[in-house]
C-alpha cells in the first residue's frame, strides 16, 4: 500500500501503482492539511479578491464573479477547456496523471474539498482511467486541456476507461456506486491548473527508459561477445580514470554481465605477451566504436535518467497550482507554480539521449547484418539460401526508419514556446507534448532493440556458441528462441518484433540496474 501525502512519492512508487496493482491510501495528517487549507479559504475568500473564486480567469480575471455565479465558473472552465484532440493517451499514462494530480493536492496548499483527493484515490484503486486527449495543453497555466478532461470525469461527465473499454463516466458511477465531485470553491481550477500531466507521463517515461537502459547494455555486452571483443574497454582500469558515474556504472554492468563469457578476449595474450610476426593484421587492433565506446555512450544516458528523475520526482511532490494558499501563515499567494519549464527541459533531455540509445542499437545492428564489417557473419545474417533468402535484410529497414523518426523527434519542445490566451500566456513550456514525444521516443526505441535482439539470436544459431557463451547469454537465447525460432524462411515478421518486444520491457523490468 502506498501511502500518498506521507513522504516523496518516488518513481519506484509509480511503477508500483501503475504496473504492480498497488493500492493507495490517502495520509491522515496531510488530509487534515487538506481540510484545513479548505476551511480557511473558504473564510478568507469572503470580500477579498482571489483569483479564480470571485474573479474570472486568464485575461478575463479583470472580471468580478458575483457569489451566486462562483461555483458555475468552476463548471464552466472545465466543461470549455475539455477540448483536447488527436487519440486518448495510454490508461497508464492516464492513471499517472492522475496519481500526480493526487499527490499535488495533498500538500495541502490548493485549498480544495477532501473529497477531491478521496474520490481521486477511489478511482485510482478502481482502475477507473480518464479519458484524457493527447493534444491541447501548452504547459504554462498547467495542463489546462489535459487536466480539464480529468476534472470532467470527476465530476462525471465525459467518458472514462474502466476495464479496458471506453465507457460513459456517469454510467461507471453508477455501477460502482461512486459520487461524481461536488464543486465547493475552486475545485476546477485547482484540478486544472498543474504540471500534472507533463508529470505523470514524465514518471511513466523514466520507468521505461531505465527498461529500456538496462537492455541495451545488455544487447550492447552480447554484441561485444559474440564479435569476441577485447575486454580492456569496460575494463575498472579504463573507465575509472573518466570521472562520469554513468560510464563507470554501465561499464561495471557490462563486466558482471560477461564476467563467466569464454568468448571475450584479453588484450595482453593476443597481442601483448607473444611477437607480432606480421606486417599487417589480419584482426582488428580495436573494435568499431558502436562496440568499443559502450560505457561512454550510454554512460551520459545513465547520468540525464538520474538528473531528470531527480527533477520530475521533484515536480510531482510540490504544490504546482496558482495562487498557493498557506493555512498556517493565513496568506494566498498568487504566482506561477504551475509552469512546465522544469518538466519540460527534463523531457527533452530524456528524448534525446534514448535517440543516442536508439542510434546505437541500430549502428550496432548494422554492423551484425554487414558481413564486411563483422567478417564473421553472412549478408544479414541469413541461414537459408544466400540470394533467395533475405535474412533480416526487411527488419533493417524498419530499425532504420524508426531512429530516423527518432531523430526528428529530438527536436527541442522546450523551446517551441507560442503566445496565446490573448497574450497572457506569453511565454509557455509545451510541456505535456515534450512528455508525450519522449514517450513516443522510448516506444520507438523498443522496436529498435527487438530487431537487435532477433538479429543477436540468429548471430548465436550461425556461430554455434553456446558451449563458451556466458551464463546470461546462453538465457537470452533461450528465452529469445522460445518466442521465435531462427529466421531460414521469409515470412512477415511484424508479430515477431512485437513479441521480442514485450520480452524486452519484461527483461528491462526484471533486471534493474
């Protein structure tokens, strides 16, 4: 049971919510927090000016909101700010915003009604997802958009996801005999305006580009053995003298990996401890970079998953909402808690170093599938008939063409900014599409790997070396081979890259770094 408005909420602790079914229940001392904040805005609020209470909102906040009207604003700004478009994100995605959203409200500083945080950990417990659009929001007021459609389904209207199929959220209510949100005092716009969304796909990116770290420097170590590498370039000796934690680390993870390998090759009784007769040399002296440089590769992808962590984690337990109401020193602070710049820079560095990691896979790839490079293994790694079958020759594509996208995708969102909202959002961090673009990035990047693991797989069937493969090595094959037997025939093989796939994210989950 997690226990939310206790102590950070960590990205461990998402992953625990999200993808291990864990429940969680709501702290008594920071729902006390959230009562208080509550009671005394409601008594504040009375003949003063608070944004978004008795005031109107953006660059109509120069309007005054009689007391008949005020709980009608909070209505009005969710029902016209639910204007998201292009498809539903992902109900884990959904379910991470809304853990966000969750854990921002129980710091106690948005002064909403308890019941917006019980019935947020009812839904949540439920498995009931908001159905929640991809685009819309531009990160500086929050995520107005994405955040307007989960406020639409609290108070139940729109549709939700529960059990996997779209379903009315009034009708799921019912069912499940749950109370749509009551609107007391400013529980729209508190729900609304939050870096929740860029948040919560934010955790969900670096739970899945840790996955997607682990197996590439697993893939990258099996490469390495299978071409017979020397070991001397993820060697402690090496690596130390560079002072980077992540290219120590990846490399330390590399020699565990391939510690038992009897393939791998030490440089001093090759070409130390014995005279070099030959004038020019049959075997390379170094590898190719995409095998030698490992450690520092994906050493600086190690270090931005630790940085944007520590940023988004950061994010996610703070008060993200404007104004900031403080019950203890009895004040309402105006502000702008709810910009996105922070997730948003986080998320771009997050896209572009899994675009370096994707970049690696695929030179590692291309150096498998080309036997002038290799000079060990056939055209594409082809076991049937050289000329009439292909091999992986169609899978490169694929590989290719998806960095590729990778790429473009890499541009920075962080500096896309356009004014709108009649120039009150003048500056603004577009960071709930950096989120989803980081997504989109990660997901490609499995597809990359899953070509790489197919083609690692068939390198194993041709070479025939298991008998002196390290112990990790001989599993993945096996496990590998139990989804897909050697590629000799053609046949599509779409459904194979997407089973190795989810073997992958398995992989990933099971062997953290």
């Amino acid at each position: 049971m997690i226990k939310v408005g206790q102590q950070r909420l960590s990205a461990n602790d998402f992953e625990k919510v999200l993808y291990a079914g864990e429940k969680i229940e709501l702290d008594a001392d920071a729902l006390e927090r959230v009562e208080k904040s509550f009671a005394f805005l409601k008594s504040y609020s009375q003949n003063k000016i608070i944004y978004g209470i008795n005031t109107g909102l953006g660059p109509m906040a120069q309007y005054k909101i009689s007391d008949d009207d005020q709980r009608q604003l909070q209505y009005n700004l969710i029902r016209s700010h639910s204007s998201g478009s292009g498809q539903p994100i992902s109900e884990d995605l959904s379910r991470a915003t809304m853990l966000a959203r969750l854990n921002s409200l129980m710091q106690g500083a948005s002064g909403v009604h308890p019941t917006t945080v019980t019935l947020l950990r009812d839904l949540l417990n439920e498995k009931i997802s908001p159905c929640i659009f991809e685009r819309g929001g531009v990160g500086a007021s929050g995520d107005l958009v994405q955040l307007a459609h989960l406020a639409l389904n609290l108070i139940g209207e729109g549709e939700v996801f529960s059990n996997g199929t779209k379903r009315p959220a009034r009708e799921v209510y019912e069912a499940k005999e749950i109370k749509p949100l009551q609107v007391y005092l400013r529980e729209g716009l508190a729900l609304m305006n939050g870096t929740s969304a860029m948040t919560g796909v934010g955790m969900s990116n670096i739970i899945h580009a840790r996955y997607l770290l682990t197996c590439s420097i697993m893939l990258s170590a099996i490469t390495n053995e299978l071409m017979k590498s020397f070991d001397d370039h993820f060697s402690f000796e090496l690596n130390h003298v560079k002072h980077h934690k992540g290219q120590s680390k990846v490399a330390e993870a590399i020699r565990a990996l391939l510690s038992d390998s009897k393939l791998i090759r030490k440089r001093p009784e090759h070409l130390y401890h014995r005279k070099i007769e030959e004038a020019v040399f049959t075997d390379k002296v170094q590898e190719y970079y995409s095998l030698r440089c490992v450690p520092q590769i994906l050493g600086p992808v190690y270090d931005t998953l630790v940085e944007v962590q520590r940023v988004v984690e950061d994010e996610v337990n703070s008060a993200n909402d404007n104004p900031v109401i403080d019950h203890e020193k009895e004040m309402v602070y105006h502000g702008g808690n709810f910009h996105g710049d922070y997730v948003s820079l986080a998320m771009d560095k997050l896209k572009i170093v899994v675009t370096k990691l994707s970049m690696l896979s695929e030179r590692q790839l291309n150096y498998l599938l080309n036997d002038k490079l290799n000079q060990k293994l056939p055209p594409f790694i082809n076991l049937g008939k050289l000329g009439l079958n292909l091999g992986l020759q169609g899978m490169q594509f694929t590989a290719t063409s998806t960095v590729a996208e990778n790429q473009t995708l890499s541009y920075p969102m962080y500096l896309h900014s356009i004014s709108n909202n009649n120039d009150n959002q003048d500056i603004v961090s577009m960071g709930c599409n950096a989120a989803l673009m980081t997504c989109r990035v990660i997901d490609n990047s499995f597809d990359v790997l899953a070509v790489q693991a197919l083609a690692l797989a068939q390198a194993i069937d041709y070479l025939k070396c298991q008998p002196r493969m390290c112990a990790f090595t001989h599993k993945f094959f096996d496990d590998v081979r139990a989804i897909v037997p050697p590629i000799i025939e053609d046949k599509p093989r779409y459904d194979d890259i997407q089973m190795i796939r989810k073997y992958l994210l398995k992989l990933g989950a099971s062997t953290p770094l």
